[in-house]
C-alpha cells in the first residue's frame, strides 16, 4: 500500500466518522446503553496506561532509528 492509498483511506475514515455523528448523534452519546457500559473508568484507565507505554516506545524506536 502505497502513501496515497494510506492517506485516501484515512481521510475517508474520517468522513464516515463525521458523517455518522452529524446524523446519528444518539449513537455516540451518553444515552447509548453499549457505549455506556463499555466505557467504564477502569477501562479508560488501563486504556491510557498501554497508550503511554506504546507512544514511549515509538518514540524511543523512533529515536534510535534516527541515529542510524
């Protein structure tokens, strides 16, 4: 997959996003029992320490390949 087809990909993914939420905004709200349920404190909590450990790690590979 080349650069172009990466980017029209994401750029598309967000369309759909924002689409979805300019229509349907019941469906990413407070009144969503699923999403409610699913996003629970401890969920978001263990969510944001594997996000910390990932973003560490790419930057510190990020860095060492840099110095090559």
């Amino acid at each position: 997959m080349n650069r172009t087809i990466a980017a029209c990909a994401l750029i598309g993914w967000i369309v759909v996003i924002i689409c979805v939420t300019a229509a349907r905004p019941a469906w990413l709200s407070d009144s969503n029992g699923y999403l409610k349920e699913f996003l629970q404190h401890d969920f978001l909590g263990v969510m944001g320490v594997i996000i910390t450990i990932t973003l560490a790690s790419a930057s510190n590979l990020f860095i060492e390949l840099n110095k090559l």
